[in-house]
C-alpha cells in the first residue's frame, strides 16, 4: 500500500515537472479559459435587441404614433426607415435593410375600436430563427387605447425572466462554460499526457517496472484535476468581475461538482488515449467527443427544443450533466444534495470510462 | 552443431539457472514469431541472442519478463513461472529497450530518481544509487542537463543507469547499442562485464558479431526458431560446414567458379578474399575447390580456415532456409 501510494506519487511528481516545462500546454492551461469566456462572455448573445425596423403608418393619427413610440421604447427594434407602402416595407427587408416591419393600415382607428382583428401588422425576416422569435415579443404589444382606465389594454401574457430578469446571456452562458472549457482541456490534456508517453517509448519501459497500470493512471490524472480545479477558479473570478455572474449557492458545492465532473472527463480523456496511437488522432478523437458535448448539452441550443433521440444521446453526455448542476448551484442557489439526480450520471461515466480504459489499456501496448 | 547449454559453471545465487525455457512459442494469427525454443541461461553470465530483424528476439525477451503470455510452452525465470509471478519478476529484473525510453524533457538525475521512486527504493538507498550510478556511467557533469540534449553514448549510459538502478539479479538489453558509436559499444561492454562481475546475469539480443563474439553463451536465432546455440568458441569449432579461404586477384571469376560447386553453401567477400562454407559431407574441400578453379583457370591460393562466428551465423540460418 505504502509502495503504491509511493509509486503513484512518484508519476505525479514526474508529471508536474514535465508539464512545467512544456510551455505550450502551460499556456493553455490559463490561456483558454480566459479567451473563451471573454469570446463567449462578450460575443455570444443570445438577447436580441435594437433589431433594424422599418414603419408604414399609413393611418398618420395620434394613436398610431405613439404605437411606434411604444414598440421603440421597447429597445427590441430601432426605427430606421420609414416606407410609404408595404410593399415598400418587403423591399427594404429583401435587401437586408430592415428585419422588421411595421405597417399600421389605413383603418387603424376602425380596428381599434371594433376590436375584431389585429390593429397592424407585423413584417418578420423569418430566415433569422433568433429574429423571429424576439420579434414574436413584439407582436404582444399593447395597443393604446381612449377613454378611462389605463391607456393601454394588458398583454396577453404577462413575461416574466426568473433568475436572469435581464436577460442577460453572459448570465446563462459563463456557468456553462465552466463545463465546457474543463471537457475541452481535461479531456485533450489527459489524453495526449499518456498517447505521447507511448509514442515516446516510455511506455514500453515502464511496463517492465513494478508500477501498475492503475497506479499509472491516477498518478497522471492528479495533476490535471488540480489544474481543472484552478480553471474553475479562474472562470468563476472573471465572470463575477468581468459578466457579474451570480453566485448564489455554495462554493463548497461548485468545486465538490467540478471534481466529480474533471473525473468523469478525465476519464473520457483516459479511453481515447487508449484508443490512438499517435497524438494526432488523440486530438481528433477528442474534438469529435467535443462536438456532440457542444451542440447536445444545452450550452448552445435549448435541449427542450431538441428531437427524443438527441435528447437521449445527450443524457449521455457528462457536459449535460454538469450545466444543469452548475447552473442550478450559481444561478438558483441549490445545493449539491438538491440535485444530487443529475450527479450520479457523472459517477457512473467516471467509473465505466475508467474501467473500460483499464481493461484496453495492456492490449494497447503491443 | 554444439546443442547442449553453456557450462552452467558457478551459479552466483541459488543452483537453478537465471532462465529456464522449454518449447516456448508465440503466435501471432498466422505468424509464428518464436517456434519452439528450448534455453537454460546460467547465473552471473552474459548471454546473447544473435539474429537479423524479425527472428523473434524481442519477442522471445518479452515472454521471458512476462509482458507476453506465451501461446504455448514454459519458462522459469528467476525461480518464478512466467508470466503468471511477473509481478514479483518485475522488481528482480531491469530492461533496456531498443530505443531510448526515459524522459527526455526531464534531467539525468530527475530521470534516475523517478526510476528509483519506480521501484519504491528507501530515499537513502535511491539517493546512495543515483550517486553511484552517476559516477559509474560518468554523468556527474550531465546530472542537471535534459536527458534529451545527451549525446547517443551518453543516452545509451543513462539508460543502463537507469535499468540497474534497483540492482537487477537480471538484466534485459533488446540490441543496446544501435544507435552508439564504436568506442561507447567497447565502454558500454566493460561496463556489462562489471555488472557481471557483481553477479547480474545479463540477457542481451544484437545482430552485431563482434557483440556476440563477447557473450559467454549464445543462441542464434533464425525465424523464430532456436537454430545454434553454445559459447562462441563450442559455435565455431563445431560449425556444421568446412570454410574454405580463397586469395585471388579474379574474384568475379572465382566466385562463379565456387558458386557452380554443388556442395558450396555459400560464398562471402572479405576484403579481397572469399570465404566458401562447403558441405560437411565433402570429404576433400580444398582438393574439389582447386579441381574447380582449375577447371575455370582461375589463379587462386586456397587454404582451410577457422570459422568465424558470421560463418557459423551463416551456415546456421542458411540450413534453416534449405
């Protein structure tokens, strides 16, 4: 036991001076997190606002105006063209111009009064999924309205954001990318740390010594944990400073789930290096893992939107897992026991990665 | 041919010989990469494994420290089965592979501490040996530069360093010196025998003929298949062929001349002469040579000589692929 723990220690200390040298993958161990959050903190957003708009109003009357004035009020569009007709109004968006349109119709007044069928009309560039549906939003605008009461009629449904009441992306996004940038670095670390082992040779040495296959394993897997545990860290102090993020759970939680979860990707990490032989296939195989774990795990598209089957492939997938914890914990304030249902699927891909990769890994060697 | 093993003179620890193997065999699907080999090695020797690319000498070493289960057959190493004790072998034996296999972004002395670590040596043992060890191999001034920036002989020095840093009772080298200079291969074999010396039984494979001419024993290995084996001295006296020297200014002509001869085996050039290996069963070699070149009048002096070991490496593969 003493020998193991020997031994074990031995290839971690071995590891950390390596990994000091090499410079590159030193580099990206704190380079890639903060490129990333700041490229998706800043870039990416999902809250669509100040959609270029074009108005027709060809009732010209008080109430059509201030109508307009509402729906700029509401910063989902910016009024930048007027047009005289719709027609008019479909050539501006053909070319690109606008990806609204407004067209308040001759008999405006007469709408409102009878009430029986919508005031105006709304023109969407539909080719823009995300256009569509904020302008969607729009459509639910109020129109003024005479008389007592309030001046404009409630909506039809009142909208309400928990949680993020701005709406801000950076909010959503930075807690998920803690997962996304550990599967990305801990997955290719780990598994290019034990492919370049073989295809330097050292492998076929150290088969020969008394270390065990096991013993091997955790003691180059230790090192990245620590390194995914500093990444944590580091995302989570930009995205406080930096996006405001909230951290309203335990930060107890965070990490004991960040382990859990550099686990299971290490050990995903772990199954590809058994499976290539050269670090350049180790690469690949890590970015085809990467892709599916990028576009199924909800860090990108919404997974309610998403077909049975996608769903279901992407509850294999330890970044689905993670988001939803992760999220849970920063955003919501629970905690690790309160969605301990989705932290027993991380475990148990831990533990069929690291088996599997143990039982591959000897017949890798000839 | 001398069939039976080396003398198994003075064993250093415990009478059963160092390795013990019989019928040992390896498939691999259709290939058969080591047929059959029969071996018993004695302790405190170096012994060697003599045969081109591909004769099943690395797979032979592999089955013999447990990295590969044999298809059929048995070997003792050490006292223990293998590959079932291969754990417990692990720590008796070192290995240096062909190709030079510890760290190179690491120092001389980080690499021999790691080794150390590898093999749970107490750190007053370990701090003890990789002293030694630097100062045996020479590499006190290395100790600090990057394994990767030495030199080939220096390369080849840390790794034997590296393999004996546990003090092996058995000592596996899979073709040492490929990639060393002449002058580090005689430092590298003084460096083996001393090692002996202390008792270490030494397992080296090389297609080098002077490597093999320094073993105590030598099995030379053809196909996969065990084809001679004996000292160096038992494998030339007991070649299988006569050796027939010719002297000649007219070397493409003699050649031709021997090549015509039914019984000639083979035909080699050195230098300006020829060496013939011709059937044992010829009664009178030099007389039929002679009757030969006369025969083709080719100006030649003939003379019966001693076999070489690469006349006996040759007589021995070439009877296989008869």
């Amino acid at each position: 036991m003493r020998e193991t723990l020997g031994r074990i220690l031995a290839v971690v200390r071995k590891e950390a001076v390596q990994l000091r040298r090499d410079r590159l993958t030193f580099g990206m161990v704190f380079g890639l997190p903060i490129m990333q959050l700041l490229l998706f903190g800043y870039a990416i957003n999902q809250d669509v606002r100040h959609l270029p708009a074009g108005v027709a109003d060809l009732a010209h009357t008080q109430r059509s105006r201030v109508f307009v004035a509402d729906a700029a009020a509401s910063q989902v569009v910016d009024v930048v063209a007027t047009a005289r007709s719709a027609e008019e109004l479909e050539t501006l968006m053909r070319q690109g111009w606008i990806s609204v349109g407004i067209v308040i119709p001759h008999d405006f007044e007469r709408r409102v009064a009878l009430g029986r069928e919508p005031a105006a009309q709304l023109l969407v560039d539909g080719s823009d999924p995300t256009v569509l549906s904020a302008a969607l939003g729009l459509a639910r605008l109020p129109v003024p309205r005479d008389g007592p009461g309030p001046r404009a009629a409630p909506a039809a449904f009142e909208v309400r954001s928990f949680y993020n009441p701005e709406r801000r992306s950076a909010v959503q996004i930075v807690p998920a990318l803690i997962g996304v940038i550990l599967t990305m670095t801990m997955t290719l670390f780990t598994a290019v740390a034990i492919v370049r082992e073989r295809e330097r040779g050292n492998l076929e040495l150290l088969i020969t010594t008394p270390v065990r296959t096991p013993e091997l394993m955790v003691g180059k897997i230790v090192p990245y944990v620590l390194i995914g545990l500093l990444q944590v860290t580091l995302i989570i102090g930009a995205g406080v400073l930096l996006f405001d993020v909230p951290v309203r759970g335990a930060l107890v939680d965070v990490y004991a789930a960040a382990l859990v979860f550099v686990a299971a990707t290490l050990g995903l990490g772990l199954l590809i290096s058994t499976l290539a032989s050269t670090q350049f296939q180790a690469f690949q195989l890590t970015f085809f893992t990467f892709l599916p774990q990028i576009l199924l795990s909800g860090f990108m598209f919404p997974f309610d939107g998403m077909p049975r089957a996608a769903q279901w492939l992407a509850e294999l997938l330890p970044l689905t897992h993670f988001i939803r914890i992760i999220r849970g914990i920063l955003l919501r304030g629970v905690t690790l026991a309160g969605i301990g249902h989705e932290l027993w699927p991380l475990v148990l891909f831990f533990v069929a990665s690291m088996t599997l990769s143990t039982l591959r890994f000897r017949k890798s060697l000839d | 041919m001398a069939r039976e093993p080396a003398e198994p003179a003075a064993p250093a620890g415990g009478t059963e010989p160092a390795i013990r193997a019989e019928g040992l065999t390896c498939r691999f699907g259709e290939l058969v990469a080591v047929d059959h080999v029969t071996l018993s090695i004695p302790r405190a020797r170096i012994y060697g494994f003599l045969g081109p690319n591909g004769s099943g000498k690395t797979t032979t070493i592999r089955m013999l420290c447990g990295l590969l289960t044999p298809s059929e057959g048995e070997a003792r190493v050490l006292g223990r089965d293998v590959p079932r004790e291969a754990e417990s072998l692990r720590r008796a034996i070192g290995y240096m592979t062909q190709r030079f296999s510890l760290y190179e972004d690491l120092s001389v002395r980080e690499n021999l501490e790691f080794m150390g670590e590898i093999y749970s040596l107490p750190r007053a043992r370990r701090r003890r040996r990789v002293e030694a060890l630097l100062a045996e191999f020479s590499l006190e001034d290395r100790a600090g530069q990057r394994a990767g920036t030495l030199s080939g002989g220096q390369k080849q020095r840390l790794a034997l360093a590296g393999a004996t840093i546990h003090e092996p009772e058995l000592l596996f080298l899979d073709e040492p010196t490929s990639a060393v200079d002449p002058q580090s291969r005689r430092d590298f074999w003084e460096s083996l025998f001393a090692l002996v010396d202390g008792g270490t039984t030494i397992l080296v494979s090389t297609h080098y003929m002077d490597e093999a001419e320094r073993c105590h024993g030598l099995a030379i290995l053809d196909a996969g298949r065990l084809v001679a084996e004996g000292s160096p001295r038992e494998l030339m006296d007991g070649i299988d062929a006569h050796v027939i020297e010719v002297e000649t200014g007219a070397l493409r002509a003699a050649r031709a001349a021997l090549d015509s001869l039914p019984t000639v085996l083979s035909v080699a050039q050195l230098g300006t002469r020829l060496h013939a290996l011709i059937d044992r069963a010829e009664d009178d070699p030099e007389d039929r040579v002679r009757g030969a070149f006369e025969a083709a009048d080719v100006p030649a002096t003939i003379e019966l000589a001693r076999a070489s070991l690469e006349d006996v490496f040759v007589a021995a593969t070439r009877k296989e692929a008869a």
